[in-house]
C-alpha cells in the first residue's frame, strides 16, 4: 500500500536507461527501476502512453520499483527517431502511431529481459495508461507468460470494424478468449475515450468469456486520473487507484 514503508528499512533501487534487443532485432531504448536486494522479485513491463516515452512514465518505473517491482518502459516510438518525448510523440502521430505488431514485440523482449534478471521470479505482469492501456491489454492477450494485466483508461479497446487500421489490425475487445491474465481497470465515468458505454461494452466480453477482472470507475474524474502534470489530475482517485494496482500486482506476481 502507499506510504507503508517501515523507516527502518534500507531499501533503494538502481534506475537507468539502457539498451535491448526490440522487435525485429532492433535496438532500443528502455528505462528500469530495479529494486535492491535479493528479491525474488517479480517484474511489470510498463507499455508508455500517446505523449511517449516521458518523464512521468520514468516515475511510474520507480514507483512500482520502490514497492518491489522490477520494472522496465520499453521506448515504444524508437523508430520515430530522438529527441524531447514531445517532438517524438508528435512524429509518431504524424506517421500514424506504431503498430500493434511492433508493441507486442517490444513487450515480448521486455518480459524476457525481467524474466533473465537474477532477482526475477519469473512472474511479469503489464501495465500502461491512455493508449499504452490498450497496449497493456493487447499485450496481456497476446503473448503467453504475463501473469496481472493493469489497463489505466485504454480508450480504443472497443472500437467498430470500419474504424481498425493496418497498424491496429483487430479490435483489442475482440482478443479477449485470448486473455489468460486477471485484468484490473481504472477508468473515469467522465471520460470519453474509453466512454462509460464502452468500458460496459468491454465489461460485458469479459463477462460473456468467464474472465477474471476487476473494473473501478470513478465519479468526478474523466480521462489522466493519474497525471498530476496535468489539468485531469484527481488526487483522491489517484491515490485510491494507486493502491487497487498495487494490491491488484501484489498477489498476482508475488
């Protein structure tokens, strides 16, 4: 739980961005957040939102280090070159985002690279918010070995066929028999990217298909519960959805 930390203990984690082998056997960027000891440990791929490969995504990785996580963010947009996450982000738009191919690729070698740590369990969950929300969820219905899957307001989730796109080939709800991982989401009854209708419409499948799922929605807060850079920062939901994803990871990768 937040702020559960003895004061006598001495903890820390080893933070930093390095290079692995991405998809397609390229090189890319990833930061991790390791925790100190001997663990074992299990570990979270974080899949980064549409603003990228950012500051708050880096905090993200150290939050869930700090609580015993080994933790990696994959830079999703390294094939849309370098520089600030914002000129970055706005290449990647420009070229119609990355693809749903490309991302899981990423997540896949992300998950090994937790998987080889000498700390690990091998027990790895995913989690991302905005778009990397939906990325979590693909990722969690896609590849075999994610044990918890977190989706922080993943809008596109539930979307109609004439809307799908060769880089986002197939509606991500319609993944869900594929789905071996419990799944947790947060979302906001205020947003509109995923719209109450539709996180029912998804809530319905995974009912529909006998998943495991915990969905909690908040009243007063729409999409960016958790960016307090941001206008849609809602503290005491944040704090609260904070704790349901640590509680949530917990028992699943312990």
């Amino acid at each position: 739980m937040w702020n559960d930390l003895r004061t006598d203990v001495l903890d820390g984690m080893v933070a930093r961005s390095i290079m692995i082998t991405g998809g397609g056997g390229d090189q890319i960027h990833a930061y991790t957040a390791v925790p100190d000891g001997n663990g074992p440990f299990g570990g979270v791929v974080i899949t980064h939102h549409a603003p990228g490969w950012d500051e708050f995504i880096r905090e993200m990785a150290r939050r869930l280090a700090q609580h015993g996580f080994i933790t990696i963010a994959p830079n999703l947009f390294e094939r849309f070159g370098h520089g600030t996450p914002d000129d970055v982000a706005a290449r990647a738009r420009g070229e119609g985002g990355v693809s749903d191919a490309s991302v899981i690729a990423d997540a896949e070698a992300s998950m090994n690279w937790i998987k080889a740590q000498p700390t690990s369990n091998g027990k790895v969950g995913v989690i991302g918010p905005c778009s990397g929300g939906r990325h979590a969820l693909l990722v969690g219905s896609s590849l075999p070995g994610i044990n918890a899957v977190v989706d922080l307001w993943g809008g596109n989730v539930v979307v109609p066929p004439e809307r799908l796109t060769e880089k986002q080939p197939v509606a991500v709800v319609d993944l869900t028999p594929n789905l071996t991982a419990p799944l947790l989401g947060i979302f906001g009854n205020e947003d509109t990217g995923p719209s109450p209708d539709q996180v029912n419409q998804h809530e319905a499948v995974l009912q529909q298909y006998g998943k495991t799922y915990m969905f909690h929605r908040y009243d007063g807060a729409g999409h960016g519960i958790f960016y307090y850079h941001m206008p849609t920062y809602r503290q005491q939901q944040a704090m609260d959805g904070w704790n349901k994803v640590l509680d949530w990871f917990t028992p699943y990768l312990a």
